[in-house]
C-alpha cells in the first residue's frame, strides 16, 4: 500500500462538493481531532451492530450507523498488554519489543510511538484510564491511568503529579476526567487525539451497583461448541480457561460466601485479601451487592450444582455480570458522544472504538482470548466520521489493529513512517478499494507458560482458510476451512485432499514471517 498524505486529498474533496461560504469551508479544512475508545476483552458478539443475540448497544451501535463497521477486524496477539505496544507503534509485537504480559514487562516509551508523531506534528495528546505497559506513559500532554488492571469500585489513578484516589465506578470515573479534559484542559486552538481507555470489561466483570438487577430474567442459549471435546487439537486441550473447569466460584462468580468451598476461597485470598476488590467498596456499595448477591449465593447453596448442571450454572451467572458490564460502557460511551455533540465537536471529530481484542463467550466452553481462533483473534471495530469521507456502512477488508497508529496519522494529515508495520484505513473510509490491500494476516501468541495455559504459536489467516503452529513444548499444526468450518471445530491439517492449500499456506505463513521479520521463521 501507498502511505500517501491522504488529509489534503480529504480537505480537496469537501471544497469541491460543498457550495457553503467560505467560513464553513474554513472550518472544514481544521485538521481532524480523534478519539479513540478502547475497552478491555469486549467480545464482538456483545455488541447489537454486530450480533444481536445476547443485548442492546444503542450507543456504540450509533458510531457504527454514523459512520462504518469493520466486519474483519483482528488482532495481531491476542493479549491486553501486547494489543496495546501494537497500538501505538503500529508494529507487530516481536517488533516493538512487548510480546506479553508476563511479570517486570515494560513498553519502551522511547521508541517512535504514535502519540509522539502526533505530538510532534501539532497535535495535543491525552490518555486516560487503562494503561497497563508497566512502563510510564511517555508523549502525551495529559495523562492519568489505572494502576496495573485498575480497580472497579473507587479506584486509584497514577498521575505525574502522584497517585490519587477516586470514590465511584470506573467507567463512569474515566469517562468524566475525559470530558473534564475536554471541556478545562485542552488548548481549543489545537487539534488533538484523545486515547479513552476503559478497564471494562475485563474480568471479574463487576457491575455498577445501579445496574446488579439487569439480565437476571434471562437465560442464554449454550454456544454450539459449549461441550467441545477439543478432540485433533492437542492445544485446545492444554488450556486452562474453560468455564466448568477455570472459573472460579467466589472470584468470578462473587459467590463469596462462608460456606463456600475452601479451595475457591483460598483462590479469593490468594488474589484479592482484605484489599482486594470487594475490600474496595463503600458502605452503600456493599450493602447493594449484598442486596442483589446474597440470594443468589443462598439459592446456589440450596441447590448444589454438580457436573453439567454446574457448568451451566456458571456459564448463565457468567453471562450476566459480563452483560452488566457491557452496559455502563455503552452507556458511558453515549454521555461522550453528547459531549463532543454539545461542544460542536463531532463535526470535526472522528470517533473510533475497538477493543484490545475478542473474548470467549462459551465458544468451546471457554472465556478469556488469547488463542488464534476467532473469537479472540477477532476485535470490534467501528468508527464515527464527519462529512468529507466517502463511506458509510460495512467495510469487509482484512484489517488488524497494527493499522491503527497509521491510520491515526493520516486523519491528522501527517506522513507515516516507512518503519511503520500497519497501513492507513483511510482509503477504506473514503470508499475507496485499494486492488493491493492485504489478502492475508499475521499472528503470534508468546505469553507461555502463563495464566490459562495457552501455548505458543503463530499463524496466518486468509479471508477463507487458517493455518496455525504450536510451538515449543509442543509441536502441532492445525488448518480449518471457515468457510465450510467457521465454529473451528474441525483440524484439516493432514487429511486427504489438503496438501496443496496447505502447502500455500505455508508459503504465505512463511513469506509474512519474512515481510514482517520475524525471526521465529529462522526457528522453524
């Protein structure tokens, strides 16, 4: 692809096609100011513009009516930390350094960073809410972040100026300091990039007390691959994060009771104590988790489930709170919109909101992401645009959230760096389709041995086929058609009939290790 300038061509294109005066030409040349919504494992299946199975998202389905929705978004690692190191450097993470979150991880923040280019070129920059690069925020103007995974209930923030504390739900905390900088901290004379990430909806997905009550009446339909047997996937197998086996009763399922189960209570003060999360809460939050949570701990008592009956239990309970969740962010995103609304800034304003990848809605029994298949490899993404873009509506391009960083520097009229791993989306929203677009992707998963168990590998995904490696304790390879196969529940690789797409596959596996330089090719 051509890392063009493409911000004159778009000021170009709204003086030809508007016939206003002059000043609202003026206006329309302003560079473009950007804010970037990002939440933490928000399942694309949770969200009414893409799937409109499970809840309501009037909000964020407005930034997908008011301007496009990436049908094949993904991810080049599905994991938190390393989402984010993709982010803002546009680089794969064996390139920027950070592959995973494993303990004393830290995120160079002298290397060329997106918020750097932007800052150079005039723009403001702003980061607010979940940082989580072990490192200290570097080039943005305003900063204030969560410590590590940050808490739901009044939590704490690091500043420059030290740590501070919040009384409050986090989502609604983030979303108010960044319409507070909106409105009292910014320079108006400035254009500006605005980074808003949430700590929802990572787990244990705590509600906020005015929402507790939601989602009770409902009872959702089990995934078809709920009781996947993972059998001809030795690495499926492997992990740990299956719902009936992984998730735990009192952490995530807050069934925090005294006579509960030793081992989950164990897990509890192992990970959270005294401190911990549900230590955090106010007099008036406790006593309305109590209200809602205690009846619900006193039935599960009563009942003891076992076996299927238990699993089940847990993926309904896990459903809910996680659907809570969903909707304080959707909410929370919409009191955003009505602010740059009310200030006459989304007449200039691109709204973007991604999450830093997919998650496990019970699909093969599972929550958490990490693994290449599509629920976690997958990633919403959907933007507002103002007039002066050509698109609106579904954009089906293969599309990764390395391209973010280029993308961002478009918008703001300034050159991509040709070091620079990802390609600019902006001729996409314009409408146009580029015939040399990517026909593939590229992903590679480091963080093992670690929490869940996920093993190594890396892979390449066409717009039809996947072709994936497990690496280093193990040595498997495994092929699905999602054509025919789109639930992955069915390994090709090695049966008959697959030589010859396999042996492309590893050709273009192989010519993207190169084109990226990834040196576990010189491994293989």
């Amino acid at each position: 692809m051509d890392k063009m300038n493409y911000f004159l061509p778009l000021v170009g294109l709204a003086t030809l096609n508007g016939c206003g005066n002059t000043a609202k030409k003026a206006e329309q040349k302003k560079p473009l100011n950007i804010v970037y919504i990002m939440t933490d494992d928000h399942a694309q299946q949770t969200m009414s513009c893409y799937d409109k199975r499970f809840m309501h998202t009037p909000n964020l389905d407005r930034i997908a009516a008011e301007g496009v929705r990436f049908t094949n978004s993904f991810v080049c690692n599905s994991l938190s930390g390393p989402s984010r190191a993709a982010l803002l450097t546009g680089k794969h993470s064996h390139k920027n350094g950070y592959t995973d979150n494993s303990h004393g991880a830290m995120f160079d923040g002298e290397q060329q960073t997106v918020q750097q280019l932007l800052q150079e070129g005039g723009y403001q920059t702003a980061m607010i809410g979940k940082w989580h690069l072990g490192s200290t925020p570097t080039h943005f103007d305003f900063w204030t972040i969560l410590p590590g995974q940050g808490d739901y209930y009044n939590p704490d923030f690091i500043t420059p100026e030290g740590t501070i504390h919040k009384e409050g739900y986090v989502t609604n905390i983030i979303t108010d300091l960044s319409i507070d900088w909106l409105r009292h901290k910014r320079d108006t004379a400035k254009p500006f990039c605005l980074f808003v990430h949430h700590k929802a909806i990572h787990r244990n997905w705590m509600a906020d007390t005015c929402d507790l009550a939601l989602f009770e009446d409902r009872n959702f339909e089990l995934p078809e691959t709920f009781w996947d047997d993972y059998q001809g996937r030795l690495a499926a197998g492997k992990q740990e994060m299956n719902i009936a086996k992984d998730m735990t009763l009192i952490y995530d399922l807050k069934m925090l009771d005294e006579e509960i189960d030793d081992h989950y209570r164990s897990y509890y003060v192992r990970n959270e104590g005294a401190g911990g999360t549900y230590g955090r809460m106010n007099v008036a939050q406790k006593a309305a988790w109590d209200k809602h949570y205690q009846p619900i701990i006193d039935q599960f008592k009563k009942a003891k489930p076992t076996g299927k009956a238990l699993a089940e239990w847990k993926y309904q309970r896990y459903m809910r709170d996680y659907l809570k969740t969903v909707k304080s962010l959707d909410d929370n995103v919409g009191h955003l919109l009505e602010e740059l609304q009310q200030e006459g800034l989304l007449e200039n304003t691109v709204v973007i909101y991604a999450s830093d990848q997919g998650f496990y809605m019970g699909e093969h029994g599972w929550f958490d992401k990490r693994f290449m298949y599509e629920e976690s490899m997958r990633t919403p993404l959907i933007m507002r645009l103002p007039e002066g873009f050509g698109k609106r509506g579904d954009i089906g391009n293969l599309v990764q959230n390395i391209d973010y960083a280029p993308t961002f520097l478009e918008l703001a009229g300034l050159p991509v760096p040709s070091d620079i791993q990802g390609v600019s989306l902006v001729p996409l929203l314009k409408g146009e389709n580029p015939a040399d677009w990517r026909k593939s992707l590229y992903y590679h998963f480091y963080e093992y041995p670690a929490e869940h168990s996920v093993c190594r590998h890396y892979g390449v995904r066409t717009e039809r086929y996947k072709l994936m490696h497990f690496y280093n304790d193990i040595d498997t390879w495994e092929l699905y058609d999602l054509q025919q196969d789109p639930v992955e529940m069915h390994n090709l690789f090695g049966q008959p009939g697959m030589e010859k797409i396999t042996e492309e596959l590893k050709a273009e596996l192989e010519r993207l290790q190169i084109f990226y330089d990834d040196p576990i090719r010189n491994l293989n």
